[in-house]
C-alpha cells in the first residue's frame, strides 16, 4: 500500500479527486508544515521546507512503496545520535 499526502485539486471533491485518485482505500486528515499559496491561474501551490521532504516519488510505484517503507523504518526505529542516547547513570535502555 503507498500511502500519499494530497493537497488542492486531488482532495475529495475537487475537479482531479475522481481523475487521479480512483481506487483510494482509506482517507486521513494530515498536516504538513510548508508555505501555501495560489498561482494567478488558481492552482494551490506547497511549498514544503527541503529538510521535510522524507522521499519524493517516481512513476514506478513498486519503487515508491519500496521507499516508503525505507521512510517510515526510519522514522519508526531512527538511527541512533547523540541527542537521542541516554544520559549516563539514568538506568534507561
């Protein structure tokens, strides 16, 4: 399953909803962090800050998922860095 966060004209309701998002099995509310605004032909824009952006998707959704799961491995069990060792004489694991 491939997750993807839409904005503006995929959302349910809207004019690309039915187009390009046929066949989604389940919608959640999300937040992204990031600048929106609209171009003078009305199409929304997000603008999300680099250091946000986990992965970014190709036309080979094997790959994407394959990625995906990479991504949410990484935020699930993250590599282990100085901030986030335990502080010497707490007991903690």
């Amino acid at each position: 399953m491939l997750r993807l966060f839409v904005y503006g004209t995929l959302k349910r309701g809207f004019w690309n909803d039915d187009r390009f998002c046929r066949g989604v099995l389940t919608v959640e509310d999300a937040l992204v962090r990031g600048r929106l605004f609209e171009t003078p032909s009305g199409i929304p824009v997000l603008q999300v800050p680099e250091e946000d952006i986990l992965a970014v998707g190709t036309t080979n959704p094997l790959a994407d998922v394959a990625t995906q799961a990479h991504a949410t491995a990484r935020m699930s069990y993250p590599e282990p860095t100085p901030d986030r060792l335990p502080k010497k004489g707490t007991g903690a694991p």
